[in-house]
C-alpha cells in the first residue's frame, strides 16, 4: 500500500497527522483543519502504523516517510499545488505559509486496499509470487521441463550419430578394396582422365621394364581421415587407379603403384603433381 494512502488513513483513525517541514493535520467536527505548524520528529505512532501496513522493517518504514515528506516539502517550494488524497490541496504562499483547501474525504476503509494475503517476511517489500499466477507458475514449470528433455534428447541424438559416423569411417577404411592401378600394355603405362580419356603419362620408355621395380607416387600426406576417405572416394570414381594406405589409423597416403625406371621417376612425379594439382608428390620405392 502506498504512504499517501496510509497516511490519509492515519488521519481518519488517529483524528492528528503531523508531518515536520509540512504543517499538522487535523480532524474536527467531520472536517480537516490545517496548521503550518508541526511536531519536531516523526511520531513513532505513525512510523509503527506505516510499518505494520507494508510489512517493512522499522527502520525502512521511516525511511520511506522521511522521503515522502521530503519530496512533497520540494514540491511545495517550487510552487506547485500539493494534492493530498482524501485530505485536501496544499499550497505555499508568496509570504512563506501554506495555505490549505480541504478535499473530499475518502470513503474507502483501509482494509479494502490491503493484500488478501500478508506477506510472509517483514523484509520483503513486494511478494516473490503473485498468489493469483498458478497457472503462469505452472507454465513455466512446463516449459522449463520441455527445454530440459529438448536439450537431452538432442544431445543424445548427436551423440548417436558421432557414433554412427566414426563407425562408418572406420568401416570404409577397413573394407577398401583398391583397383587395379593402371591399364598396362606393351606401349602405355598411364593414368586416364574421365573426361578426355587420353593418357596422363606417355611410358613408351617403359617397354623394356614391365618387369622392373615398382614405385610409389605420393601425392597427398594427411592425418585427418575424413578428408584422406573423401579425397580417395573422389579420385576412385574417375578410374583413376589411386590407392590409400595407413600404417598407424593417424596418418594417410594416397599414392599410384607405377612401374618406372630411377631416370623417370621425377618426369612422372612432376606429371602427377601438374594433373592432381598436388603440392608435393613423394616417391617411395616399393618393397622397401
């Protein structure tokens, strides 16, 4: 409940309202007098029927009435009429003096302004929960609960499919099946673009090696599986004869098995590198 409205109540009941800095306020014959003169300190009978009727502490209930008394005190020394509910109008003269014109006296009794419940606790100035809010409460409730078992079951869904993924990775690399490298006969050794369907690498050279040693044609290291499966997945389906090996699960190769000559080595590793567009293409002997 409001201090104006506590106040105007005091009034009504205790017949005297005395605000310092104000005037003193009272009740005689059914009507209200006014007086600029006013008690020194606040009567702690009004301090203790603002601090019943709010359910504060003493000290806060005080503090609320100076403050109440000190703006209105502002508020008539800037000239401004000072309404009072159910008392009157205040209104200070040019001379110094408040002069008072008497209102209508409110009918309403006090308890028809209180709460339905009191508060539970003298430090608490507004309840934690409106009692007439159950089902808001219970919304929330629900909400909350919903949030909960979204943020678990999608959770647990990625989880899931974490699981399912690494599953599927681990099953692609354990069930590659390389191809056959390279369409070899008497005149050509080569690597064939899907497209043009021309050889990359004229091994002509080669008629006299078909039997010699075989190397390996690096042309990408990586420790990252996925992208060593999705490259490999790639460069299969232009028949391109890749292979993919990985000694430890960490680290992948992707390689061509050629037959070569030391002296051709670095004519086809710089071929594979141009076409595959390649960074570095290492070379390992086979075997070894």
């Amino acid at each position: 409940m409001k201090i104006d409205h506590l106040v105007t109540q005091y009034l009504y009941q205790q017949k005297r309202l005395s605000l310092p800095g104000i005037g003193t306020f009272t009740m005689e014959n059914g009507g209200i007098q006014f007086s600029n003169s006013a008690d020194t300190d606040l009567n702690p009978e009004l301090v203790e029927f603002i601090r019943t009727h709010t359910g504060k502490m003493t000290a806060l209930a005080k503090s609320d009435l100076e403050s109440y008394i000190m703006l209105n005190s502002q508020f008539l020394n800037i000239g401004k009429a000072l309404y009072m509910e159910g008392i009157g109008t205040l209104v200070k003269a040019k001379e110094g003096s408040i002069e008072f014109t008497p209102g209508d006296m409110v009918m309403e009794r006090l308890d028809e302004r209180m709460p339905e419940t009191k508060k539970t606790s003298v430090f608490e100035e507004n309840p934690r929960y409106d009692g007439g809010s159950g089902i808001g409460r219970k919304l929330a409730i629900f909400l909350g609960i919903a949030a909960t078992l979204g943020i678990v079951i999608w959770g647990g869904w990625k989880w899931s499919q974490k699981g399912a993924e690494e599953k599927e990775n681990t099953e692609t690399v354990t069930s590659i099946q390389p191809e056959p490298v390279l369409q070899t006969d008497t005149t050509v050794v080569a690597t064939v673009d899907s497209v043009s369907r021309r050889p990359l690498i004229d091994t002509s050279r080669l008629n006299a090696v078909t039997a010699a040693n075989r190397y390996k044609f690096i042309i990408e290291t990586t420790n990252k599986k996925a992208r060593a499966l999705r490259r490999y997945n790639q460069l299969l389906e232009i028949k391109s004869g890749i292979k993919m090996e990985t000694a430890d699960s960490v680290t992948f190769k992707l390689y061509f098995s050629l037959p070569a000559t030391v002296a051709d080595t670095t004519r086809i590793k710089d071929s594979l590198r141009i076409f595959y567009a390649s960074r570095v293409v290492l070379v390992e002997k086979e075997g070894n």
